[in-house]
C-alpha cells in the first residue's frame, strides 16, 4: 500500500491549498512568484487547517504560454523544499516527468497531473519508481495545450469522463503503479463548460463509486462566477475573489459525497463549510478532534464494483 494524506479528526476530506507560484494564473497569478513569499502562503495555508499545499509553477489557465521545463522546476522545488524543512506535506502541480522528479528529490509527496499521464509519457515511469500518490485528472485537451480554452463534445459526460479516466487507470497499472497509489480528479473546467461541470458535480457519486479516492477541484472557477453573474443585461460573472462561499459550498456537497479532497485557494471558508456539513452528518459537535498537523496514513475514497476497483482487487488490493 502507497500511503495517502488523510483529514485531520473529524473531518471528512482532505483540503489541498493552492500556491501558484506562476506570473499569469487566472485567480492570483504574480502574487507568490516571489518563493520567498510563496513559501510563507503555504505556511499560512497548512496553520490555516489545509492538510497538503498544492505547489504549482505553470498555469492551465485558457490561453496560457507554456512554461520552460527547466523554468518551471525551479520555480517549484525551492518552495517544495522549505515547506518539506518546515514539516509542511506538499503535492506538485505538473504535467512534466522531469519537473515532477525534481520536485520529488526536493521532498513532495504526491504528484497532481492535470493530464493523468497523457502529456508526458515518461511521467508513469517517475511515479511508479518514486511510489508516490498520483492524481489522473481528466483533459482531453491534455496532448495538445494549445487547445486549452475550448469545450469538447461529449454525448454523456459523465459516461465518457468515467470511461477515459477508466482507460488512463489501465495505462498506470500496466505500466507498474501501484492501484493504491491513484486518485482521480474529473477535471472541471478543463475542456468542460459550465453544464459539463455542473453534470459532472451532481453525478459525482457515480464516479466515487468507481473505487478509487476522488479529488474536486472547483475553486474559483469561471463556472461559479457565471453563475452567480451580476443580474445585468451583460450578466458579468462574478470576479475569481468573490467565488469563495460557492466554493465553499461545492467543497462541501463534495465531501458529503464521498470525495477524498478538495483543492481550494481559500482555506479558511472551505474549513467553515465543512464543519457544518460534518456536524451536520453526525448530529452534533462531537468528537471534532484536534489538529496537530501530523502527516496521517492512507485514507481512501469511496468503495464500488466497478471496472476500476475490480482491477485493483485482481491486483490484491482492497
């Protein structure tokens, strides 16, 4: 078994902190380039409650330029390296084998790939080697970033995210990751409009069902500000800021579903929601627990039959 980050007592998934230490993020890109003060976010984040600080040096932003390899590298792993010294857990944000093998010596614990695999082949490799938790997330665009921006068709999105991210599973065992090493991300807003999304959302259950831990990652997104878009003849969303209580709100439907995690960059209301949602679930305060901010062993999302967790009990792993 390949050890997961688990919440803290009595809470009922785990909270990813988002540091972009990026110049042209969509939400606060520029604002931690400076690793100096990306280091101290991702303090403030972890003492906050968040139990992994998601570290990230590219953005996926629609209409993003890619980044250096090397550029990016070196933009993360200082970072991941301080908070490590710091006792801080930490995941790396990237599609790129070479950056996540950095990151790895420099002490992360979990490589979240935006691209499940499909933008760099050699990336299965460092993952199985290192024997570390991976994060698939679902993007068609993944193999060609120069089609960021654009939906995809789908016919069934839930039926088709469930059957790609299926296939992207398969690759991983076959190619010698351990199935507890696997976490899934359905990958909201990545060639995905809003209906996509919020399909996606209310079908969650069934992709929990699938057997593997699922990570949601919402925070912020442009799906949320449309929706609650200023009732004027422009509808103009709501800027990235003022998206927090709906992320919020999505964290929590979330863990009350069963997801493993949630990415968030405010952690604080993203905590606050889950409080009511877990107090609410077990009729009362108690036993709320108290945070040490120990790493904890692995923790595991919800248990199904389907095709995913019948190649994980083939592979002896339950």
């Amino acid at each position: 078994m390949i050890p997961l980050i688990t919440p803290r007592a009595g809470r009922s998934c785990v909270v990813m902190g988002v540091v972009n230490v990026t110049s042209d993020s969509f939400s606060d890109g520029g604002r931690y380039l400076d690793p100096v003060l990306a280091v101290e976010h991702g303090i403030r984040l972890y003492r906050a409650g968040a139990d992994i600080i998601d570290v990230g040096g590219e953005s996926t932003r629609p209409g993003a330029v890619r980044v250096d390899p090397a550029a990016e590298a070196a933009r993360v792993t200082p970072v991941i390296r301080e908070l490590h010294a710091a006792g801080v857990p930490t995941s790396v944000d990237t599609m790129r084998a070479s950056v996540a093998a950095a990151a790895i010596e420099a002490g992360v614990s979990v490589v979240n790939d935006v691209s499940g695999g499909r933008a760099d082949a050699d990336m299965v490799r460092v993952v199985a080697d290192a024997r570390i938790p991976w994060i698939l997330m679902h993007w068609r665009a993944a193999a060609d970033y120069r089609h960021l921006g654009p939906a995809d068709h789908y016919d069934d999105v839930v039926a088709e995210v469930i059957e790609e991210l299926s296939a992207q599973v398969d690759l991983a065992l076959a190619a010698g990751v351990h199935p507890s090493a696997l976490v899934l991300d359905p990958g909201l807003g990545f060639a995905k409009n809003a209906e996509h999304n919020w399909t996606l959302l209310h079908a969650l259950p069934s992709l929990i069902e699938q057997g593997l831990p699922v990570l949601v990652g919402a925070s912020r997104k442009r799906f949320l500000g449309s929706l609650l878009a200023e009732p004027d003849a422009a509808a103009t969303p709501r800027p990235a800021d003022g998206r927090e209580v709906a992320t919020a709100t999505v964290s929590a439907l979330a863990a009350w579903h069963g997801a493993w995690g949630v990415r968030v960059h405010d952690v604080r209301s993203t905590l606050d929601a889950l409080a009511v949602t877990d107090a609410w679930r077990r009729g009362g305060t108690e036993p709320a627990g108290e945070w040490t901010g120990d790493r904890a062993p692995a923790g595991t999302g919800g248990r199904g039959t389907s095709a995913i967790d019948a190649d994980r009990r083939r592979q002896g792993v339950r």
